[in-house]
C-alpha cells in the first residue's frame, strides 16, 4: 500500500483468537496482535525427512557437486598414496642400514643361513622379506626421489582439496541464500494471522539463528561428508593390500564406532532441539520487553521481566549444556575405541615385520592408514552431532515455508490507476474464531469523497473493519466493492496501493528524516517532501533539529519524542497521496494545539477524497460526512454528529461520557 506505516494494523482489541500459553513476563499487546512464547518440542518430528529434504536444497548445484566429488576422489586418492610412498622410504632406509651391516660379496642367502646357524631364526626370518644389498648403505638417490615423489602427491592432494573446499563454500552460500530469500519471500505471503499467532522473537529466531546453523553446516559438514566417507573407502582398499589381517582388525571397529556414535547421538537430539526452541523463547521475552521497556517500567514489572529472563535463560542453558556435553562424549569414546585398535595393529604387525612376513615400511604405512581410516569415522561420528542441530533448525524454517499462504490472488485481476473512493460492503461477516462471531452482516455504503468516522468501545471491530477493506483477513461471507469490483478481483498489492495510512503505533526505520518521509512516494522531489512535513505541521521542529532533514533516527527513532513520531507517519501519508486515506488514532499520540493543527491540514487533505477515521476521542470526529458507531461487530447507528446527538442514543452515551470525564479531569 502507498500508505506511511508499512507495519500491518492489529486487529481491534477484544477480538481474540483461542488464548495461547504465555509464561510471567511485562506487558504486550493483547488479541490477535498479543505474543506468546511457544512450548519447545522434545526432539526433531522428521529427521530423516528434514536432511532429505534439507538435501533437496542443493538441486541446483548438482553440476558442481559433482565436480566438488571428482576434485575430493582426486585429493583423497593422492592422500591415500602418500603413506604407501613413505612406508617405500622407509624401507629404503632400513634396509640400507641392515645391508651395510652385512660384509660385501655375502649373497642374501649366506646371510639368512648364518643367521639361522647361529640360532638367530627370528632375525633370519625378518631379513628374508628384505631387499638386501649387502656390503651397501642407505640409496639417497632413491630415497630422494620418494621424498621428492611424496611431496609432490601431497602438493597435489592440497590442491584438489583447496579446489574442493572453494567450490564447495559458494554451493553452500548460494544454496543458503535462496533459502533464506525463499523463507523472506514466505513471510511476505503469509497471512496477518500468522504474524498475531506467533511471537516476533520465535520468527526472528527462525529466520536469522537457525539459517545462520543450517549455513555453518552446510559449510563445514558438506566437505568433511564428502571427503571423509572417500577417505574411508580408499584407505580400506590400501589396507587390504597390505594386510587382510590388520585390514579386518581395522574394520572391526566400525560397528562399535557406529553403536557408539548412535547411541549418544540418539540422546543428544532431543536437547539440540530443545536448545533451538528455548533460543527463540528467550528471543521473544527480550525482543518484547525491549520494545515495551517503558511500560515495563511504568508498571513495575521489571522484576517480574528479569525472573521471566532467568527462567528462559535458565532452560536455554540447561539445554546447551545437555547437547554440548552429550555430544561431546562422542569424541573421547571414539578416541579411546580408535587407540585399542592402534594398539592391536602394532603388536600384531611388530610379530609379522620379526617373522618376516611384513616390511616395516608396510607396518608403518598400515599405523598411518589406521589413522587415516578412524579418523574420517570420528569426523563423521562428530558430523552427526551436527547433523542434529542442523536437522532441528531445517525443521523449524520447513515448518515457516509450509505455513498456509494466503489464498492467491484472481487469474485476472482488474487493475486500477486511479480510483473515486466509493466503498461497499454488503451483508459482510467475519470472524477470527470458527465459534465467536465478530462482525455480522454488515452492510455500508460509502460515496466518493465522503469522510466517515468510525467509533464505538474496545472490541467492537473498528480496526477490523479496516483489516478487511485491505484484505489483512478475508471475509467469510458478503463482498467488499470498489467502485464496483470486488475487492476479491483486484491483486492484494494493487488494492493496498490505493489506500493510505497512518496507524496509532508509529513505525520510522533507521535514516534520516528526509528518507522516512520520502518512504511515502518512491522518486519524491525534495520540494515536495518539505511540502508534505508542512502539510503535516512537521516542518518547523525538523528545520529546527541541528542537521534537520538529515536528522538520523536510531532503530526505536527515540530520538524524537511520540508525538513528532507520529507527525512524521502524517507526512508519510500525505506524500502517499492515496485514493483512499485511514487514519487509525492517527492524532491521538499529539498535544491539543498540534492536533488541532493538524485537523485542519487533514480537512484539506480529505477533500474529495474518500476516508476512514477511527477515533476514540470523539471531539475530532465531529465534523465527517458520516458517523459509524459500532459494538460487538455490528453498526448500531450512523449519521452526523448533531444527528446522532439528537437521537440520544449510542452515540449520545459515548460523547456524554467523555465530556464528562472532561469535565472530571478539569475540576
């Protein structure tokens, strides 16, 4: 809509949806606008389901995925080589120092006879699997040209592996981005009900603290799958090339990795879980009563605020510290299971290199590659604690993007440039709850042009009234007409684009002056923003700030009181210029002499142009073409002012009451 408040209007107060559970904490909105803090689950409904289709995320990117696997068989490859390539060094080494201690001219065979000869069988026995050249030491030219040979496979490896991880990051990024542009792009097709059934803080928290861990995920978690489950395919085939002993030794210790890694991980979830939905609890207490800190203070209630703040931070901490240090058993199980197996290999192989069945190369290659082989199982027993958090997150935003939408917009949509402003509702219902009806049919007729004021006691459907003409709700039964079409056939956008408002809770984004007011009409002319803050009698304190229009407001724009907050929402609107103006309390934030001011510009502005007031105090409704004066839903009288004075009705009763309390305060 062209209006200044670009924040949806909260339904009337009174019309409440089914009461939510809501912890101790200070004062919110009540009604459908009201937050309530949302009871976390106990564990993830769907794990497999959420990674699933968190996976299915990653569809665009398939053309790279594939390479970011070419490029990790390739790294993991020449990774897998290297302690096969150094075991042959080794070798080289050993054997040159046995060799020189045998005298030149001595065959092998001589050697391993005399050896046996002299009752030394076992040493014997390891020197037959040797390659002996006796009488010569350490060959540094083929030891050299191992090491050279090594270096380069691991230059190799590292550089495959850095290609990987480059490509990889902008998988993930970009995979990261579209779902937090599909998760902002839901928030702007689901409907005002949404946003009144659910806390701020809890949206934030999805939006922001669990894109943020899908995305740390995704980043870290993504290669180490990748490369680790190669890694372990190729290190098993290097090892059963050098023992199908110690290769089955080694292999036996991944069923009692993976009992152990789901067994602490089956418990882990839960608070990973928990964890996720106490962060968007506690989010929600403090985004609320920071918004509302004065009220909060005011009321007495700070105490109150800080137990609230401790009880969530308190449940917060209980379920970080549980997630945390569950998981983190994983590790030290895994290391202790990983160093049995360390120990076997090098007994075991020590017996076979003594009886000559195994080169020490190959005994030390195989320590290396037992390595290689538990540590990708650890990484990925330590992937799968993240897997649980992520799981929780990707759970909550999926449940965002599948919140029922609002119900889409005609095929054919009619579209107006400009409109006369005549409004018509004919036998409207509506309700918020299936069995509480709010407003019943209602019927009004409003001409081009004409200003009509709607009034009437908390509850009784004023602001509803206005969420319907802007289709924030839809009826459930009647239509809605402008100039003759239902509101139904013209798109949501269009129909909002026609109407302008200013609404008693005043939102200003952080800039300038000049940019809030210019918010109004995109490509306004400075001299027509200046126009509007007269308009909207706004003009002299701004001139009168140091850096006026370039005056910067922070975040809450506490920098200008209430009332000049709400003056520049009024010079918001007016550069709006719409079809249709609504002004929801839109003077009640201001003193006497400016609302009077400020009266007299929206009678200029109003002229010839159609208008909803809804006002409390009644004194500035007296002069609109026509009164509405609503309770529980319907229209029990309309007509002027002096009309409905005369009948001495409703209305009467209203007007009676408030100048007598007037006249209370007065004396």
């Amino acid at each position: 809509m062209s209006a200044a408040e670009n924040k949806a209007p909260q339904p009337a107060s009174g019309s409440t949806p089914p009461p939510r559970p809501r912890g101790p904490q200070g004062p919110g909105p009540g009604g459908p606008g009201g937050h309530a803090l949302v009871a976390p689950t106990a564990k993830a409904k769907d794990l497999r389901g959420s990674l699933r289709r968190l996976a299915g995320q990653l569809r665009p990117e398939r053309a790279l995925l594939i390479t970011v696997v070419l490029l990790a068989v390739v790294s993991v490859a020449f990774a897998v080589v290297g302690p096969k390539i150094l075991g042959h060094a080794t070798n080289i080494i050993f054997d040159g120092v046995v060799s020189k201690q045998i005298p030149a001219g001595v065959t092998k065979a001589q050697a391993i006879a005399g050896l046996r000869a002299k009752g030394q069988g076992r040493i014997a026995d390891m020197i037959s699997g040797m390659a002996l050249h006796p009488g010569h030491g350490i060959d540094f030219n083929a030891l050299a040209r191992t090491l050279l040979l090594l270096i380069g496979v691991y230059v190799l490896s590292a550089l495959f592996g850095w290609l990987q991880a480059y490509l990889m990051a902008g998988v993930a990024q970009r995979t990261i981005y579209r779902l937090r542009q599909k998760a902002d792009e839901k928030l702007a097709r689901l409907p005002l009900k949404y946003f009144d059934d659910h806390p701020r803080g809890d949206v934030l928290s999805r939006m922001t603290n669990d894109i943020d861990n899908i995305s740390q995920s995704l980043q870290q978690s993504m290669t180490q799958i990748i490369t680790s489950t190669l890694t372990i395919v190729g290190v098993l085939i290097m090892m059963l090339t050098i023992s199908w002993l110690l290769a089955l030794i080694s292999v036996l210790v991944v069923p009692v990795s993976v009992v152990v890694t789901m067994f602490i991980a089956k418990r882990s979830q839960k608070q990973f879980a928990a964890q996720w939905e106490t962060t968007g609890d506690l989010n929600g207490h403090v985004e609320e009563m920071f918004t509302g800190h004065n009220v909060v203070k005011v009321f007495g209630r700070q105490q109150t605020a800080i137990d609230t703040f401790d009880e969530q931070n308190d449940k917060l901490y209980q379920a970080s510290f549980k997630a945390q240090f569950i998981s983190g058993i994983i590790m030290p199980v895994m290391n202790f299971v990983m160093n049995l197996n360390y120990v076997a290999i090098a007994v075991i192989g020590g017996v076979m290199v003594a009886s000559g069945r195994m080169s020490l190369g190959d005994v030390q290659a195989f320590i290396q590659y037992s390595r290689q082989f538990t540590m990708p199982i650890t990484q990925v027993a330590s992937i799968m604690n993240v897997l649980q958090s992520t799981a929780a997150s990707a759970e909550r935003v999926f449940e965002l993007l599948d919140e029922p939408e609002e119900e889409p917009d005609a095929a054919e949509c009619v579209v107006f440039e400009r409109t006369r402003g005549h409004i018509e509702l004919e036998d409207v219902s509506f309700r918020y709850v299936p069995d509480t009806p709010l407003i019943s049919g209602l019927t009004l007729d409003v001409k081009p042009g004409e200003t009509v004021a709607i009034v009437g006691p908390t509850g009784a459907g004023k602001t509803t009234l206005v969420n319907l003409l802007l289709r924030f709700y839809d009826i459930d039964e009647g239509r809605i007409l402008v100039d003759g079409v239902e509101s139904r056939d013209i798109s949501r956008s269009d129909l909002r684009r026609l109407f302008g408002m200013v609404l008693q809770d005043t939102w200003l984004f952080s800039g300038t002056i000049r940019e809030n007011v210019a918010y109004g009409r995109e490509g306004a002319t400075e001299d027509e923003i200046r126009a509007a803050a007269k308009a909207a009698r706004v003009d002299h304190f701004v001139r009168a700030l140091p850096d006026g229009y370039d005056t910067l407001l922070d975040d809450d724009a506490t920098n200008v009181s209430q009332g000049e907050r709400q003056l520049l929402t009024i010079a918001r609107a007016l550069l709006a210029d719409p079809d249709i103006l609504i002004l929801d309390e839109a003077t009640s934030s201001v003193d006497t002499r400016t609302e009077v001011l400020i009266q007299q510009a929206m009678a200029e502005l109003m002229k010839d142009r159609t208008s909803f007031v809804i006002a409390h105090r009644l004194s500035t409704i007296r002069g609109a073409d026509i009164i509405l004066v609503m309770d529980k839903g319907a229209i029990v009288e309309q007509g002027s002012h002096q009309e409905l004075m005369d009948a001495r009705g409703f209305y009467y009763r209203l007007y009676a009451s408030q100048f007598e309390e007037a006249l209370d305060e007065a004396s």
